[in-house]
C-alpha cells in the first residue's frame, strides 16, 4: 500500500513515439475486456522528468465547495466511487457517481450469468451491444450541465475506460470543468485514438489479457463478457492480479460482486482524442498507479506525455502512486487527499 511519502507530483518526458495501429485486431481489441474501471470497480516511453506540487503548479486554492463528478470504467458503475465518494462528501464537497447506460442502477444481468448455466451465458443476447461512446458522453454531459448549475467549480474524474468519457466531455464543454482528472485511465490520443489502439499499443501488451476467461463470441454477441461469478481458481487469480493483487481475499471478493458481465464492443472502438482548444484548455491530472496490470503503467507514461505535447503550455499534473494495482489502494483515504487537494 503507498502512503504518503510515495506520493509526488511529476511531468512525464515529451518524448513518446507516435507510432501505433489505430485499427487494432480483434485479438488486440479482446485485449480491453477488464480495462476495469471497477466495482467496489512504464522502461516505458517517457520516464518522469521533474517534480511540482499540483497547487504550486496552477497556484489557485484548494479550499472551498467543488462538485465532484465521477465516472466508472468498463464492467463497473457509479457504485465503484462509494468509498472515495463518502470521503470527499465528509470533507465537505457534492459528489455525483455516474451510471453509465445499463449501468448500475439500470445494469443488465444475464439470465444464465444468475443461473451459471455457462453453455447459455455464452450466446444469450445482450442490449449493451447497442451501446455507443456517444451514449456514455451524453450520459456524462448532462451530469456535468445539471452539476454546473450548482454553482462552485466541477471536478470531473474518470477511473480506466471512464477516461475516454472524459476526454470526449472535455471537448463537449470545457468551460463547464475546473479541472479533469485521470485515475489509471485511459486517454487517447492523435496515435492511439481509442481504447483498443491504446490496448493495441506495444505499451498495452504489458497488460495482462484475460483471453481465456472470455464467454462467447464478442463478435457475435457484441459485447465483452466475463464471468466474475466462476468458480475456477484459475480464473480468480487472473482476475485478482489484473485488478487488485494487493487486496484482502474478503475485499477482493468484494470487488467481484459489483462486476458487471457485459461491455459494448462499440464503444471500446469509438474515437475519444482530447483536442487543443478545447479538452487541452483545462488543467488536467493524472493519477499514475505502478503496479496497474490493466492499463500498464508503460501505457499510461505514454498517453500522459502524447498529451504534454499537444499542449506543452499545459501539461499533466501527475501524482505517482507506486505501490497501487489497478484499482488503487484498498484505503481510499491516499485517493481521497489527492482529489481533495486538487487545484481550481
């Protein structure tokens, strides 16, 4: 677990190759299927060049009444926020955890996911198929408008795939955000313009690829499943070092109840590239988790810099947390400081 003094504040180096397929293979494409953004859920490109405190940075005051607007990844919901959600409540801020589209509170169960009749879990149709990134930013957008309307400045914050939501609200309605934040979240950029050409990257490949805990057909069904509910060890042990390898077993299985089986194939393709004058206009930061094995820590020093060089006069204020797997730390208190204290 990372505590305080692991903490800092770093610009990534500029110098990030631009290479890389914007049309990745199928078999790249499954590569997503846990970029968790999770329930209860980088000898990389760049190497970190200099420290700054974030406040020292954009030299504004951390204090008074923000609204935090919270978004979940992949095979998640609003549900994940809970524990920081509470925190940040306590300390005085509004917080609003967003469900995205059969999500949550409206989330689709397959039948044969609750039986675990697992020969009908691998063809049974799913409406999250329908689902698009456009579907996720207008979800995201209307939250961000009502929020706005509040009064105080908007926080807004996406953990994994809720990341590309970001960058697509960013673009939608800069003047409504204070600042974006970025929690081992995905940011595309002009070279990786999606989720599946950042999965695609020779960054991505050092992620860990749940292939053969797949259900089905993505091409047929539409979606990516998974089966959080499997009784096979093998499995579990994938599951947990993807996501959450320093977690409790309890807490881990804690994790797995609030997975959601289903994820839109669509939507890990649709493009969701941050543009300069208007996602670039909005101070932004990055929660950098090392030991992430869904969105590699390799990956992440490479959005982070592809970003800095699209607008070098406003760069990533990043917070290294070296010790945090993918869903962070299992104390929420450490994420809780960082977003507390963020600059608006």
């Amino acid at each position: 677990m990372a505590n305080d003094k692991n903490i800092s504040d770093m610009n990534a180096a500029e110098n990030a190759d631009t290479s890389g397929p914007t049309r990745p293979s199928r078999r790249h494409a499954l590569r997503v299927a846990t970029g968790v953004g999770g329930a209860a859920l980088a000898a990389g490109i760049g190497a970190p060049a200099a420290m700054a405190s974030d406040a020292g940075r954009r030299g504004r005051s951390h204090t008074g009444v923000r609204t935090y607007v919270l978004v979940h990844g992949t095979h998640s919901a609003g549900a994940f926020w809970t524990a920081i959600g509470r925190e940040l409540a306590l300390r005085g801020h509004r917080v609003v955890a967003v469900d995205q589209p059969l999500h949550g509170t409206d989330r689709f169960v397959p039948k044969a996911y609750q039986t675990q009749d697992l020969r009908a879990l691998a063809t049974e149709p799913s409406p999250v198929a329908a689902l698009t990134l456009d579907d996720y930013e207008r979800r995201v957008t209307d939250v961000v408008r009502r929020a706005a309307r509040l009064g105080g400045p908007v926080v807004l914050v996406g953990h994994s795939m809720g990341g590309v939501s970001v960058s697509r609200v960013g673009n939608a309605v800069p003047e409504l955000l204070a600042r974006i934040c970025y929690m081992a979240a995905f940011c595309p950029s002009r070279s990786m313009p999606s989720l599946n050409a950042c999965a695609a990257s020779p960054e991505g490949q050092h992620s860990i690829t749940p292939m053969d805990q797949l259900v089905g057909d993505p091409g047929a069904l539409g979606v990516l499943r998974l089966n959080w509910r499997t009784a096979d060890r093998r499995d579990l042990a994938v599951f947990k070092e993807m996501i959450c390898a320093d977690y409790s077993d309890v807490a881990f299985l804690r994790v797995l109840e609030g997975m959601q089986t289903d994820e839109s194939m669509t939507a890990y393709d649709g493009r969701a590239v941050g543009r300069a004058d208007t996602w670039g206009r909005i101070p932004r930061t990055y929660l950098r988790f090392g030991k992430d094995r869904t969105v590699a820590t390799e990956l992440q020093d490479r959005m982070i810099a592809e970003a800095d060089a699209l607008t070098p006069d406003n760069r990533f204020s990043v917070h290294n947390v070296p010790d945090a797997g993918h869903l962070g730390p299992e104390d929420p208190t450490l994420v809780t400081d960082i977003l507390h204290n963020l600059s608006v």
